[in-house]
C-alpha cells in the first residue's frame, strides 16, 4: 500500500462525543532499527518479539468544538496528572498525522496514559506509547467511516510509525517486521506486519527478563542516536547486515534452531552498540553491570548448556531471552546471579505477547 491510500475519503458523520480506550505492548528488536531517513522511513529492515506485561494503557475522550478552529486541541494527563512536558511530543504527532485523520481539528481531546512499567525504568514507553494513541485515534475514525480489520491494523501500524519508529511494530503480535526486505515481498516501509513464515513452536512462549541495570533517562534519545548513521563510516555494511539477517533469521525460527537464534541476537545487540562507539559523536551506553551480566551469562550457558541469551536496545538495560522450557532454570540463575547488577534489585519478567487489545469503546 501506499501513503495515499491511508488518506481517507470525505467525511459524511461526525458523532458529538465519545471514548475509547486501548492497551498496546512494547517490544523488544531482534533485529534492529537504526537508522532513518526523511518521514520515518527506516534505513534497513527490523523484526521484533511483541512483548505482554511492558504496556501502555491510554484512552481518549472526544468532543466535539463548538466552533471550527484551525489548531488541535488536548489535554493530557499521565498517570493521572496533567503532563505538559510529553504535549510537543503529541503536538508533533498529531501534525504528522493529521492527513491521514482529517478530524483531528474538529475534537477536543482528553488523552490519559499510563504504563504498566515505571516511566522512570529506562524501558522504552515510546513504542507501547504512540501505539496505543495511534489505536485510540484510528478507534475514533472508524466510528466515523467503517473500514476492514485488515486495513484497520495496517494504517494504525502506519500512524503509529509516524510517532515512533518502533512503535509500529507494537499494533500485533507476537512476531512483527518493518520495513521493506527482498525476502518478504509484502513487508513495507510505511507499516509493519505479523511475520507471515512458520515459527517453531519453541518461540511461541519466549521469556524475557528485563534487568533494569540504568532506570535513569537515556544518554542517547532515539532522534539523535538514528541520525548518527548519517555520514557514519559503516552505515552501508550495517544496512546490508541487516537484510542478510533477516533472511538468516527465517530457517532459524522455522526449524527451531536456538544455537543459530542466539548468535544472531547477540550479534544484532553488540552490532548496534557498535554503530553507536564509532559514530560521530561516540557513545558508549553499556555500563560495567551490563557487561558483568553479559559475561556471567556466557559463563552460565557455556557450564550449564541452558540456551540463555541477551539483547540490548540504546541504552545500559539487558534483555534475557530464553524459551519458556528452560524458565525455571533461566529464573534461579537470574536470581543467584544477575539481579545484584540490577539498580535497586528491579528487573521485570515479560514474555512474548499477542498485540495490542481494545478495552472499550462509548
Ligand atoms: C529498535 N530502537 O529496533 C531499535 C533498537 C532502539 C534500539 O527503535 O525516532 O524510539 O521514535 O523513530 O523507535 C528506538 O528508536 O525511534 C529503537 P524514533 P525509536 O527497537
């Protein structure tokens, strides 16, 4: 599909009022995205595992203005309170929206948000985030035109993109990729799709437990850190690597391949940590605990054989992937040994998950 085509025809109803409310997950890259050029299109292809417990839950209220007026209109409130720091955030959004959603202007909106994890975990809120708004808003429209389930999911993975990358790969489950690949002829820039290719079913209950190693804000925001694959030395290889990836990536999760899954991962992690030392400016994100944890987990999987492995998004937190199997194993090594590296002792047990989920509509 093409922009366009999200742009929908004239509107011939507007309802007065309404709400709706919506829970999206985050998720957490296989493969990663780094690296984006103009209107939110990716430099390279990404595959993520949709994640359960790690989720934003946001409803919008709607009414109708009295009077036309040219600008948007909202409040917003987080976890309860208003929150004027995150309203540039939707501000910029709902402009770059708008197109797709001619009604914007005409509504008054209340937006409230809240994630089930804390905001100040140094997980990622921005994809579960502008999923859930993308969802609320789509919700609105459709009470306005009908449209199909199929293009429903495609154009609010589509707004969502428009708010963050990531998030576009938050609308479904429990294997999603973005961005446009040889390997997958239906894969888009513009939105991304449940991967379509037979899955082992030992990756149909991945675990994931997240140490929060760093719960303080990021060092690098994901705007800066995208453009610093602009003019970086090795930004053409790494675009390419990632194809390769992900075509390495599809006999590995059809025959249920662990040894191959893990490489691949760790690889990915290591790769985007690198492309972030030998940029300009350079920065390293990892800290000492991530790389205690990091090398006590080699030693673990090397001693034990228990198919344990990690992943790493812009920042100092590991992600610990291992298939549900082996969870009680996975669970008491953590404890025993990874949790000291946590700040505070937090980390959190997510699993993989099924997308976002509609909790009402008035
Ligand atoms: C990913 N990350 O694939 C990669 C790996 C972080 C590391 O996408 O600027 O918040 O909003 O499009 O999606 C984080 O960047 O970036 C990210 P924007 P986003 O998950």
């Amino acid at each position: 599909m093409t922009e366009t085509e999200f742009i929908p025809k004239a509107y011939t109803n507007f309802p007065e009022k309404g709400k709706v409310g919506w829970k999206a997950p985050s998720n957490i890259a296989l493969v990663k995205y780094w690296g984006k050029k103009a209107n939110q299109i990716p430099a390279n292809p990404s595959i993520s595992f949709t994640l359960d417990v790690s989720a934003t839950i946001t409803q919008v209220s709607y009414t109708k203005k009295k009077v036309d007026s040219n600008g948007f209109s909202f409040d917003l409130l987080f976890e309860g309170k208003p929150k004027e720091d995150f309203k540039p955030k939707i501000q910029t959004f709902l402009e770059r929206i708008e197109p797709y959603l001619p009604f914007l202007k005409k509504y008054h909106f209340v937006i409230e948000t809240s994630n089930s994890f804390p905001h100040s975990s140094g997980i990622a809120s921005s994809a579960s985030g502008m999923s859930a708004l993308a969802l609320c808003f789509l919700s609105i429209e459709s009470k306005i035109q009908d449209m199909e389930l199929d293009f429903f999911k495609k154009k609010a993975s589509f707004l969502a993109r428009l708010g963050s990358g990531s998030a576009c790969r938050s609308i479904e489950g429990d294997l999603v990729q973005w961005g446009h690949h040889q390997g997958l002829e239906m894969s888009s820039d513009l939105y991304g799709i449940k991967y379509p290719f037979v899955v082992d079913p030992i990756f149909k209950n991945y675990q994931d437990t997240i140490l929060l190693v760093h719960k303080g804000q990021k060092q690098v925001g994901s705007t800066v850190g995208h453009n610093l694959m602009h003019d970086h030395p090795y930004a053409e290889k790494r675009f390419e690597q990632a194809h390769l990836n992900l075509d390495k990536l599809k006999p590995i999760l059809e025959e249920g391949d662990l040894q191959g899954f893990m490489q691949l991962v760790e690889s990915e992690a290591l790769t985007l940590h690198a492309m972030m030392m030998t940029s300009m400016p350079y920065f390293i994100l990892m800290m000492p605990d991530t790389l205690e944890i990091i090398n006590k987990l080699w030693r673990f999987r090397k001693e034990t054989n228990v198919p344990i492995c990690f992943t790493l998004d812009a920042g100092a937190n590991v992600h610990v992937l291992y298939p549900e199997s082996v969870k009680e194993k996975a669970i008491q090594f953590i404890k025993d040994e990874l949790v000291a590296h946590c700040e505070n002792g937090h980390y959190i047990c997510d699993q993989i998950g099924t997308g976002a989920k509609q909790l009402f509509e008035e």
